[in-house]
C-alpha cells in the first residue's frame, strides 16, 4: 500500500507543503472521494490537516500506517456527513415535451436538457433525470414519438410539427369546428370554420321554426301547463344564446293557444289579463288585480215599473269569495246624481270607455270597450273633466275610497268603515269615523247579519252640515262645512256634546251636525252589500227605521207609528196616512218593518234578513219569497189591510255582493 502513495514533505522555515496525488487521495479517504462536491472536499481536508497531518511523520518513521489511515477515513466520514448527496428534476423525469433542467449536489447550476446532432446527422434530444439520487440522462430520439415529431433546436424539447390547415376544402382540420367547403357566414358553418347558430324564425312565437347548430335543427314545440296555472299556453321555443343552441318558455299572447308548435288565434271566447283596454263580446272575460270579470248576455222583460231592459251584465267574482254585479243602466251617465260609467269599488277601478253597454243585431248581441286600471286616479281625472264637459256635479273626492288615498283629503279607517274629509278637519273626521262604526255596530246588531266589506262614507266641502247622498254603488255622501274645520271647531258649540256621545258608543244623529242622516245613508250602502233585494223592496222605510230604532237623534224628528198612518213628533199636527209598500216609502215602511219586529220578535225579525242576503239577484216578492218561508204562515193576507195592499210587492235586485 505505501507504493501507492507518492507524497513529498518540504519544509521551508516554518512553511510545510504536502502534496497527495488523486490516486493517493482516493487511497487516504478511501473509496467515494470522487463523488464528495467541492465543499465536502474541503471538509475532508480541513479535518486531515488538522488531525491527521500529525500522524503523517510517525507513520513513515515506524512504516506503519495503521493510525494515520484511520485518521483520514473518519475526516472522510466526516465529510459525507456535513451535506446529502441530492438531485431534483424540473421536468420531473422523462418529459421530452417540456424542456428540464436537473440539479445536484455535483451539479449545482443544472445540467439542461438540449438537442445535440451527431456526427452521423442523427439528432437525439439529451434529456436528463436524476437516477439513484444522481444525474443521469437518455438520448431519445424524437421521431420515436411519432412521424410529426422533432426535436427542436430553439426549446430544446420534442415538439409536433404543425398541420397546413385550410379553412373551406370540406376536411375537419386542427381546431376546426365545422368545415362545409365554403368561406360564407349565416350557413351554419362561419368563414372561419366556427359553428353557426341560426335561428328561423328570429324567436317568433307565432311561427313554428326551428334553431340549427352543428348540424341539427332543433325544432319548437307546444308546453302546457309548465309554468303558471295548468292550462297556460307556452311555447318552448328554440333560440339562439350568445352563439349557442338553447331553448325559452314563451307564454302566447292573450287569446292564443299553442298548436303545432306555434301560438294561434283561438276561437270562441277571450281572456284578457291585467290593466288594459278591451273590447269585450258575450263570454268575454277580464282577470285584474286578482277580480275575474265576465260579460253575459241577459234580457229580462220589462215589468211594472221597470222600464229597462237588461241587454249586458258584467259579473265580478272578488278575491274574497264574493260576487259583486251591475248591469248596464246603472253604469250609465247620471249626470243630475253621483254615478258614473265606472267603478271603484273594492278597487275593481273599471270605466266603460263608451258610456254604456251595446246591444248589437236581432239577437242582442252584447259588446263594451272598457278600461282596467292599477288604481283610482285614471278615473278620479276622468271624473273631473267629466263635470267641466256636462257641467255635472259628480263629488270626484269621494269615488277612490277603497284604494287610493287622494292628495288634500285625510282618512280614518276603523274596523268596519272607511271614512275621508277634505284636509283641515282631522279632529272632526275622527268624531265622524268612531260615530260611523258605532252604527255600523247598531245596524248589524239590528238585522242580524253582519258585512264582510269595510263601509266607505266621504265627505265633501259644503255650505251644510248632512248625510243624504248615495250614488249606485252604495257609497255614503256627505257634507261639511267650515264650522268643523280644525281652526273653527273649538267655536262649535254642538261638537263637545256630539263627541261625547260618539266616544261613549251611541250612534247619533242630531239635525245640522255632520252625523245627520249618517246612519241612514249607511244603511243602503248595507243593503247593497248584503241584502240588496231588501233594499230594492223598503230601501226608504228600512234606512228610516234604523234612523228610528237605534240611533240617538237629539232633537231630529221622531218617527210614530199609529193605527192606520204615523207623524213625526217635529210636526205632531202633520198625519200621514200608510200607502202600499215599496222602496221610496220612508213612514209607511218603516212602521211595517217595526209591526214584523214586534209580531214575530227579534229573533225571526233578523231570520227574514239572513234569508233574504242568500237570494240570488234578480226579481223576488216580498211575502211569498222572502217573509212567508221563514214565519212558517201567510204574513200577506195578516198585514194587507193595513198597508193597503192589492198585490205581493216585488222587487229586482241587479246588483249585490254574496257569499259565493
């Protein structure tokens, strides 16, 4: 072994130099020193001249080795252990597509894949990995990939040679969508070989077309009862989304149905839906706002007094389970009274655009323009031009109580009635309100059957203090005047008497106050709601009992009943002799309603009414119909002496809110 070692000591002064060859290196630090990185190398030397430099004279002056080698195969040790032999791979391993670089220990810089051409002409790609936690690499041979491969020089990686593609030569190429073997747009195929989406029918759905797109035509079709209630009409409809094939739920027009793939005409009668103008024919009907309205065709003769015939009757079901219906005459023009061709009831807010029904050929063929609006104020403006036009005196401030609150006018809602002043008398208004439900409460109370529909009374500005204005509908007018104003109301000496009343829950009445006649009005527009046929037998006799039964009127007139006639107790020397029974009979009927009360008691009294608010519209007598079914006896020949009657009354009612 010591002929292996070639090692020279000089010594100059204090200077010593050793110089080991790499054969005698590999023979000191034993097998591996090759692989140690030049930082280990420097390891090993630092700790030999430190530990084994020493040992080195005494080695060759007793010829043996043995502990100077030991020395140098632990500072070899050392050095292995001072840092890992490592290796990392940027392409992480055989990647011949992305070009790596693979870095060491021994290669701290990297070592890069590249391409390299022989001497031979061949070109491999040199792409390195680690291997056994050292770098290493293969010559790969690009073409081994495939005939379209080749190593390039430029990114030194394996790449595919790219295709010549040509747009329009009918050949799907490269990223070709399509390739129709032209270069138009709009035929499904663009210029540029992308798919076309074309539409036939622009999205129509009154045409049945069709969408093609990759060369499909995807075709419309019919959809019922999809969205909406069952029955609604759609079409799905094929269409075009920002260059794609796609479809939508289109609901056909009004008074279309979907058939063959596309919304046609119906036949018979139209549904119309929403605010709106229409023209409607018999069968026609209108939902709005919840209310379903139908127009049909009615005749009824003409009898007694009834000089009108019944040629059209629009129906309207409420949401609330009631139905509510008016013929034609009453949505006439009234100019000398409150009515309009509208109405706003419940805030229905209809107008009939021509004034009235038409009756049309031999068979009375029924049609109207009418509009539907959102809320009151369309006809509120309608009201106000009317006046200036006909020089009517229709109150426009008292038609949108239901649902539109009107600029300058207060309102008091309480739990039955619906109450509204002009501005400025908010203090009376109140009085007013409270006053109005408590009569509400005593009518109720009186008749036994109670209104599921709030009771609206308006007031206007005036020169009088009363309630003796009514319109079709039932609505309450009345009248105001300044004296109730919030800056006169403390000068009123009658109010602080009236309010205390009001607020210890008596209905009152006094003569000159604003609750004059209040009660009275309030019981036609209950009458119309609930047992309208009353209304059209005793209207004036029933509002002039309720006057008489349960309101507190002060010093108002009282009425007397007597024998054969009644006065009142204002004019006890003026004596009113019954006539027959009918509506306009205020004395006469008030006294008979009070002999019914009186004779079959309180109990079979209000029965009369209850029956009488389940009668269906139209013509009924008063006893055969209405009062004989539920007294159980022939209350016509007991009270027809009296009330000089020749015959049953009878009455029709065309206008009424039932339960349905």
């Amino acid at each position: 072994m010591a002929s292996l070692i070639l090692s020279v000591l000089i010594v100059v002064g204090l200077v010593s130099v050793l110089i080991i060859s790499q054969t005698g290196a590999e023979a000191l630090a034993g097998k591996g020193y090759s692989d140690l990185s030049s930082e280990q190398k420097q390891k090993y030397w630092d700790c030999f001249k430190g530990k084994c430099k020493a040992l080195l004279k005494e080695a060759q002056s007793l010829k043996n080795y043995t502990a100077y080698r030991e020395c140098s195969l632990n500072c070899n040790a050392l050095a292995q252990s001072s840092s890992l032999v490592w290796c990392n791979d940027t392409d992480n391993g055989l990647d011949y597509f992305k070009k790596g670089t693979v870095f060491s220990n021994v290669y701290a810089n990297g070592k890069e894949d590249e391409c390299k051409e022989f001497s031979n002409g061949k070109v491999y790609l040199k792409e390195g990995r680690c291997k056994n936690n050292k770098y290493s690499y293969q010559q790969k041979k690009c073409g081994e990939l495939g005939s379209n491969f080749y190593c390039d020089f430029d990114l030194d990686l394996c790449k595919e040679k790219v295709p010549i593609i040509v747009c329009g030569n009918n050949k799907l190429e490269g990223d070709e969508e399509c390739d129709d073997g032209n270069s138009i747009n709009n035929d499904g195929c663009s210029q540029s070989c992308k798919d076309e989406c074309i539409d036939s029918d622009g999205s129509n759905v009154n045409i049945a077309g069709y969408v093609y797109y990759q060369g499909e035509k995807i075709y419309d079709q019919c959809s019922t009862g999809i969205f909406g209630a069952a029955g609604t009409e759609s079409v799905k409809e094929s269409l075009c989304l920002e260059g794609l094939a796609g479809y939508q739920f289109i609901y056909c027009p009004q008074n279309y149905v979907c058939k063959e793939s596309a919304c046609i005409e119906k036949d018979g009668p139209k549904v119309y839906s929403g605010p709106g103008t229409y023209t409607l024919y018999v069968g026609d009907s209108v939902v709005n706002k919840n209310f379903n309205y139908i127009l049909k065709d009615v005749t009824e003769p003409t009898e007694e007094k009834w000089d009108f015939s019944v040629v059209g009757e629009l129906i309207v079901t409420l949401p609330n389970n009631f139905i509510f219906t008016n013929q034609k005459d009453l949505l006439k023009l009234y100019p000398k009274s409150l009515g309009g061709p509208w109405n706003t009831e419940f805030g229905t807010n209809y107008l009939l655009q021509n004034g009235s029904f038409n009756q049309i050929g031999e068979n009375s063929t029924v049609s109207v323009t009418i509009s539907f609006y959102e809320d009151c104020i369309p006809i509120y403006n309608y009201c106000k031009e009317m006046n200036i036009k006909t020089g009517s005196t229709i109150y426009c401030d008292a038609i949108c109580e239901y649902t539109t609150k009107l600029p300058d006018r207060d309102y008091s809602s309480k739990e039955n009635v619906i109450v509204s002043m002009p501005s400025g008398y908010s203090t009376a208004l109140e009085v007013a309100a409270q006053n109005a439900q408590n009569c509400y409460n005593a009518i109720t109370n009186l008749f036994g059957v109670k209104s599921k529909i709030s009771l609206s009374v308006a007031y206007v500005a005036s020169t009088t203090n009363t309630c003796n204005i009514g319109d079709y509908y039932g609505n309450v007018f009345c009248k105001v005047s300044p004296i109730y104003s919030n800056e006169n109301i403390n000068n009123n000496p009658n109010f602080i008497n009236q309010q205390e009343k009001v607020m210890a829950g008596i209905c009152t009445g006094d003569f000159g106050t604003i609750m004059l006649n209040q009660a009275h009005e309030m019981t036609h527009k209950y009458l119309i709601l609930m047992v309208p046929i009353m209304n059209a037998l005793l209207g004036e006799g029933m509002a002039t009992f309720v006057q008489n039964s349960v309101v507190d009127l002060g010093n108002n007139n009282q009425l007397i009943c007597q024998d054969t006639g009644y006065y009142y107790t204002n004019l006890p020397n003026q004596f009113y002799l019954y006539n027959p029974l009918s509506s306009t009979e205020y004395g006469t009927g008030a006294c008979f309603l009070k002999d019914i009360k009186d004779k079959y008691g309180i109990e079979k009294f209000q029965a009369i009414f209850k029956y009488a608010s389940t009668l269906n519209i139209g013509c009924h007598y008063l006893f055969i119909d209405i009062i004989n079914p539920v007294v159980g006896e022939d209350a016509f020949s007991i009270f027809k002496e009296k009330y000089k009657l020749t015959k049953d009354p009878k009455g029709c009612s065309w206008q009424t809110v039932t339960s349905s």
